[in-house]
C-alpha cells in the first residue's frame, strides 16, 4: 500500500487441521459464513483461504465481507473465483473498506461445486462460530432459517487482515483442543474490558493434536498434525509479535498400549527429554519470525480417562521445564490458576468441564486472567 504508517494485522485466524473422514465429506452448492470482531481500526480487510490439508483442489466461487449494511466483493488477482491446489493457500486483494474498531463483520464464500471438506478445524468460544446454508447466500444479509445451520467447524478460511495502524499487533495463542476451545477469545475480551486497544488474539490450534506425533490411520487422523508440519505453516502472521504455546498434553495421554487400541502403542510415549526438544524446535522458529516466545504450563489432567502416576510425573516435569528455561520471555503457569489446592492434580471442580482434561467456560476465563499484563501492553 505504501504507507509506512500502516500494517496488514490479523485479527481473525484459525488453524487448518484435517476433517474426520466420512463418506459425506464432500459439498456442493453451499454457503459458509463466519464473523470476525476486529480490535482494530481499519482502512482494508484481507482475507486468506488455505487448502494446506487437502488432497484435491478446492475452488472458492465468489466471497464477500459484509460490514455496515453493505457487502463487498472478494477478488483474488482481480478474479472473483480461486481454486486452490492441495497443500496451499490463497491470500485475497486488499479489500478497501472502513473497518471500526470492536465491529463485527461477516466473511462469507461459496462452494458451487462439489469440494473436498477436508481442510478445517473446530474452534469455539464468545467470538469463535459460524454457519452454512444451501445455495449462494454470499449478498444475503438474512438467510432463510430453514436452509441454514450454525457449526463451530471452520472451513478453508485461515486468517482475516485489516490494513491498520502500525501500533496495533497481535498475539499467536498456538496449541490444542484446549487453545482451540473458549481462553483466546476470553483473552479478547479481556483486552477489551481492561484497555488494551492495540492487542488483537488469535488462535492457531488443532484437537488432538501432539507436538511429535501423527496418526496416518483414518480413524484418527482428524487428530491433527504434527508440530513439525504444523508450526511453520501456521504461526507467521500479518503482524504477529508474539507467540503463546500451549501444548503436549496429548503426547502424554494418547499412548495406552497396542492390546488396548491398536492405533496408540506405547512406543508413541516420548520422553520428557524428546517432548521438551520438541517446545525448543518451536522456540528456535519463533525466534526466526521475530517473535516474543511465551509458554503455558500443562493443565492439571487427575481423572482424565488415561490417568497414571508416570503421566503425573511427565506432566509435572515438563512443566518445571517450562517454569524455568531461560529460552522463552516468559510462562503462564495455566497449571496453578486451575489446580484445586487441596488436590493439585486435579483441577478445581468449578474449573473442569468434566472430562478431567478440558476446563469449563469459568476454567478457561481463569486461564485468560493468568495471562501476565506484561503480554498484552
């Protein structure tokens, strides 16, 4: 754009995952649409659709972005259509118009023909949903209610920019289900309530995912990528700054023994010594982009399904691991503001949504509270 004074920032982003393989896993003829709160005052809004776990090409017929009552045509390379070949992203035109910071506007796109739905990604949270309806409802404000569905699955779109002020940044919350589910978009809203204008969150997160392990089989291969494949591709951002990791619960818990699923042998078990060389690798490309690295403390898991004393131990050893490197800028040590006192291998009851592994929505606003102020200025 060629002005000094402003910068492409995000202020909308997800991961893209695998979707679980079903026979159905193909539409045609369909509308999805997502809303995206801007933090930021803005002058353009760029939009990025990513086709990185595809197999087969995946064409973008028309998009918008609705904001202020008007719609507004996406182009890529001044054509309205893209088609994405499996492996790769497309980043749209700069697409001129006001943004105000705290709006919410609407990106919606249409898939005229049928298309692989296999590049996705659950997330969930106060800002984190969206919808598919039949037909193409890209320039309908309203959408008949009975040819519309809300999802918490988003497909193919990755990351929404807005041409913004060079002070306004954004923070990376990289991770798991449990990054994936409510405490980024709490953190939103805490940047909202306590006046930090100029900081948007975003998330780059996968259920299941493990920092050194994949399954190749399709039962589980909806359980996500590695860090290998994953951090590189995901964590640069349009004007990204920092990082806050918060993985490796998985690859604790998912090994049980090939007697009792086939799919998890022990031998996927690493050592803390692997598992902590894996957060390093993730610090080392951090630190490539430029970024401030800060790491969160494994959450409390007594109870959780798979539970043992040598899990226990892990747990806690990566996280004095993490509680003390001097690697990164900082921890947020998620473990103690969920532990229950009296029972630290536990979460507190009012924290855990019960399961034992994923905390509740008040456990994830605590999770957004333990986030230092120092992040955030």
């Amino acid at each position: 754009m060629g002005n000094n004074t402003k910068h492409w920032a995000s202020v909308w982003g997800n991961a893209m995952s695998i979707a679980e393989n079903r026979p159905e896993s193909y539409s045609k003829d369909i509308t999805l649409r997502y809303p995206v709160y801007s933090r930021f005052d803005g002058s353009a809004v760029r939009v990025t659709f990513d086709n990185y776990t595809g197999t087969e090409p995946v064409t973008i017929s028309k998009a918008t972005v609705f904001i202020y009552g008007k719609f507004f045509e996406v182009t890529f390379g001044g054509s309205k259509s893209v088609t994405i070949p499996a492996g790769e992203n497309a980043v749209s035109d700069p697409v001129e118009c006001e943004v105000r910071a705290q709006t919410v506007f609407f990106v919606s796109f249409y898939l005229a023909d049928f298309t692989q739905m296999r590049s996705m990604v659950f997330a969930r949270g106060p800002f984190s949903s969206g919808s598919y309806a039949l037909g193409d409802q890209t320039e309908q404000e309203m959408v008949d209610i009975n040819i519309t569905r809300k999802t918490h699955y988003v497909y193919f779109l990755s990351n929404v920019s807005v041409l913004t002020d060079r002070k306004n940044r954004t923070i990376v919350c990289y991770g798991d289900s449990i990054t994936a589910q409510d405490w980024p978009d709490y953190l939103s809203l805490r940047c909202r309530s306590e006046g930090y204008e100029n900081v948007a969150v975003i998330r780059r997160a996968t259920s299941g995912s493990r920092v050194l392990r994949e399954y190749s089989c399709i039962t589980y291969e909806s359980y996500g990528l590695k860090g290998d494949r994953r951090f590189t591709h995901e964590v640069p951002t349009d004007g990204a700054d920092t990082v806050i990791i918060q993985q490796g619960i998985n690859d604790i818990i998912h090994p049980v023994g090939r007697q009792v699923n086939v799919f998890r042998p022990m031998s996927d078990l690493p050592t803390v010594e692997e598992l902590t060389e894996g957060l390093k690798k993730y610090i080392a490309r951090a630190r490539s982009f430029g970024y401030k690295v800060y790491m969160g403390t494994l959450l409390p898991i007594g109870g959780w399904r798979t539970y043992a004393p040598f899990r226990e131990e892990m747990r806690q050893r990566v996280n004095s691991w993490i509680r003390s490197t001097d690697l990164i800028d900082g921890f947020i040590d998620f473990d103690k503001a969920l532990a229950d006192p009296d029972k630290p291998t536990h979460m507190l009851p009012q924290y855990d949504s019960g399961d034992h592994l994923h905390p509740s929505a008040a456990g994830y606003k605590a999770m957004a509270d333990a986030v230092q102020k120092e992040i955030l200025e």
